[in-house]
C-alpha cells in the first residue's frame, strides 16, 4: 500500500537529504514530539490537539510552509480515519453487545468454574485474551475487574496473581492483534497483510502472554503482597439480566470476524491468483470491513436476542457504544496525520538514509523507534502510528512476512514501559488499589517484558519465515 499522494514537505523530496537536511530534520522531528508530550503532561491538553500543534511544530522546525504542512496532517488523517474509523466503530458495537448482554460474564463465569485453584492465573489469561479481542483495553479492565477482585477475594489469593495474567491478556490484546486501533493503523502504514500479520501476531502473543501473565505473576505477588481493596467491586453487567447467552455461541461470535480475516489469509496462501473466484470471495468475505459487520450483525442475534433485548434496546446498546470512542478515532486521525507529515518532511527517507550504514536488523530499528515515542508520549496508539509512518519505508523490499513482524516489533515496542503519563497506569493503579511505586514494580514491568518478549519472538520468527 502506498502513502496518500500530497506535497512533500521537504525541499526535494526526490533528492537525497543531504548532511544538513538530516540534522535539521532530527530537530525537527525531536521538536514535534517535545512538544506533544509537553502539552499531554504538563498542560494537560487532550492528545487530539497535542498532535496537531505538534505536527504544526514539526513542519516549521523542518522549514516547510504552514500550508504545506496543513495539507500533510489533514491527507494523514483522513487516510487513517477512512482507513481504520469504521472498523473502531464496529469493534466498539461489537465490545458493548458483548458487555451489555452478559455474554462477557458468560465467558468468565464458564472458565472459572471449570479451573482449579492452581489454573486459576492460566484462566484469567485465557478469559482476558478472549474477551480482549474485540474490545478496547479501557473497557476490557472495566469489564475484568469485578472478576479480578472477587476471585482473589474469594480464593484468598494475592490480587497480583490473579490481576497481573489478566492485564497481560489485555495488554498483548492491544498491542499485537487487529482489529485493535494501533496494529489497524500500522498494518495500514506499512501495507502490511491483515491476514498474515494476525496469524503471526497470535504466534507473538501466545508465548508474550503466558511470560507476562501467569509467569511473572509468582514474582509480581511476591513483590507487592496485596489484597483486594475493599468497595472498589463494580456491580457486574449480566446481574441484573433474566437471562443471557450461552458460552459457545458467545465464543464463536467473538472469535467470527477473526476466523474470516484468517480464512482470506489462508485462501491467499493456498491459492495465490488475484484472478482465482475463490481467492476474490475470499478477499470479500475477509476484509476487516466485513469481518467486523459480519460479527456485529450476527451479536445482534445471538447476543443481544439471547439476553432477550427487543429492538429497540439493541439499538440503543450500538448508540451508547459510540460516544466514547469519538476521542479515540480522533487520536488515531491525529496520529495519523502526525505520522503523515513525518513521512512529507522525509524523516521515513532520513531513517533510510542513516540505517543503511547501520549493522542492525530493520525489526529492531522499528521496535526501538517505538519504544522511544512511547517512553515520550505514554500512549501505545500514538507510539504505533507515528513508528509506523517512520519506518514504513523499509517495507517496500520486505516480504509480506516481514512486513507483518514489522507491524509486529512495533507493536511490541509501543507497550514499553508504561509510566505515569500513560492513562494505564493511573487506571491500574486505582482499581488494584496500589501507590507509583507498587504500580511501576508491577505493571510497568509486566508491560516491559511484554515488549521486549514480543520483539524477542518477533526477531525469532524472522530467521525461519
């Protein structure tokens, strides 16, 4: 997939960048995220406008007329928008009905009574990666906390044994696997295959899952002992429900739009011939597009009539399910438009430039840009895009495999380290009840060997594909 066709930024963007270009480049670029990251921290100004001021700041340190740089951010972020808008809004109707039919308690209830005590952080794992597919990772801790603190409390376990597998399965979730908006985006950036980059993303994540999760649980417990706080359990969803879906037909609905996106991946494998019916209905049958309408319409039935919703209350249930995630879709346009102006200015041909010299793997070069942006801006999504519009150049010679682990390794690096200007952070902090100190011993460390686990795998799965 090629970038949006606008105005280079630069001087002469057919040219090289010479010496000086690059120097007053890096400026530039360094200036852009300074600033964004000022106005997110210290000024507290929504992400959205950060990112444009900041894109504004980019443009001018790098020399480029404002109108320039006006057209780059809006061509960027109206590409990402139409590029990965509809399917956050699927994937948020999706995630509600889920929610509000009981169907997400449904899935926990049912692997919980089937663990013993000794599974149980396994379970939490495998009921966070399942409930995590479809949804954001926000919802997916509101949604998991009430099951967190009352197994824990039940089971007189630590919380961070049973919390730590399950923020693990989010987390991975989010960073690794579509329809998620940061590997959307970046799978878009890159011109990455969907099918492809999911079936190696769920290869990564298996493994990061289980190191992050139930692995480092044993030594999370050990390093804050604590127990459930008391009055932070949120009523759950399905209790006030006279009745609700059953476990298979709600994993089967999850999992739908996951198996068509896996289908076409397949189909493009074995059949390889854009000519091929076969391959063309496939094409169809698994575009994310379709994939997520496919799955909402079929949730709407077997969702939403099997918790007994009339119409009219699955209508209202998609309506609430959009109004929260207008900030997200313009975060991500943002981002978008901020990486797109990145690319204009020639940054991604910068990089280019300087690597070649470089003895260092292009997956790694991704991870590493990654976990800068994200070390900076505290934002997973943000660190996905704008890493993604950076290095998009070094896909073009890349094998689709290839192009799906860098998709990959910059997920992985978008995860590093969350800290305390991540939202995250202050969410897990406050429902599991800890201080700074107990959230970076657990948390931020839980998110960094996710990182690094994932890049580890990434790097792995690159010598063999």
């Amino acid at each position: 997939m090629t970038h949006l066709s606008v105005e280079m930024l630069a001087a002469d963007a057919a040219e090289p960048i010479t010496t000086a270009g690059h120097a007053q480049l890096g400026i530039a670029v360094l200036a852009g995220i300074a600033v964004i990251v000022l106005l997110i921290t210290k000024f507290k100004l929504h992400a959205f406008l950060s990112l444009i001021i900041g894109s504004l700041v980019l443009g001018a340190v790098a020399g480029a007329p404002l109108d320039k740089t006006v057209t780059s951010f809006s061509a960027g972020l109206g590409t990402t928008v139409a590029g990965t808008g509809v399917l956050i809004a699927l994937g948020a109707v999706l995630g509600r009905l889920l929610a509000d039919s009981g169907g997400a308690d449904q899935i926990v209830d049912t692997i919980l009574a089937k663990a013993g005590r000794s599974a149980m952080p396994w379970a939490m794992v495998l009921i966070a990666g399942i409930v995590g597919l479809p949804i954001f990772f926000e919802v997916g801790i509101v949604l998991l906390i009430p099951v967190v603190l009352l197994v824990a409390k039940r089971g007189k376990f630590s919380l961070m044994r049973i919390g730590i597998p399950a923020l693990a399965g989010l987390s991975v979730m989010h960073g690794l696997i579509p329809p998620h908006p940061g590997p959307l985006a970046a799978i878009d950036a890159v011109g990455a295959n969907l099918g492809v980059t999911l079936a190696l993303g769920v290869v990564v994540a298996i493994p990061t899952a289980i190191i992050a999760g139930p692995v480092f649980s044993r030594y999370a417990a050990r390093w804050v002992d604590i127990q459930p706080p008391e009055n932070l359990v949120p009523e759950r969803t399905s209790d006030d429900l006279a009745k609700r879906p059953g476990f298979g037909i709600t994993v089967a609905t999850v999992l739908l739009p996951v198996v068509m996106m896996l289908a076409k991946a397949l189909v493009d494998i074995v059949v390889d011939d854009p000519g091929h019916q076969v391959q063309k209905v496939f094409d169809v049958i698994g575009s994310p597009l379709i994939a997520l309408l496919t799955a909402v319409i079929v949730a709407m039935f077997t969702l939403g009539r099997a918790a007994g919703f009339t119409r009219d209350r699955i209508a209202a249930t998609v309506e609430k399910s959009l109004a929260p995630i207008a900030g997200v879709v313009l975060i991500v346009g943002a981002g978008g438009g901020f990486k797109q102006t990145l690319v204009d200015a020639g940054v991604g041909q910068m990089i280019l430039d300087i690597s070649k010299g470089w003895n260092i793997s292009a997956l790694l070069l991704a991870w590493l840009i990654a976990v800068a942006i994200r070390l900076a801006t505290g934002s997973a999504t943000v660190a996905t895009i704008s890493a993604a519009g950076l290095v998009a150049p070094l896909a073009a010679e890349m094998t689709t495999p290839h192009a799906a682990l860098l998709v990959l390794a910059i997920g992985s690096g978008s995860l590093f380290f969350s800290h305390v200007n991540d939202a995250g952070f202050w969410l897990v902090k406050e429902y599991f009840g800890m201080n700074v100190g107990q959230t970076l011993k657990t948390w931020s460390v839980m998110e960094t060997l996710i990182s690094v686990v994932g890049i580890v795998c990434v790097l792995l799965l690159s010598l063999v594909l």
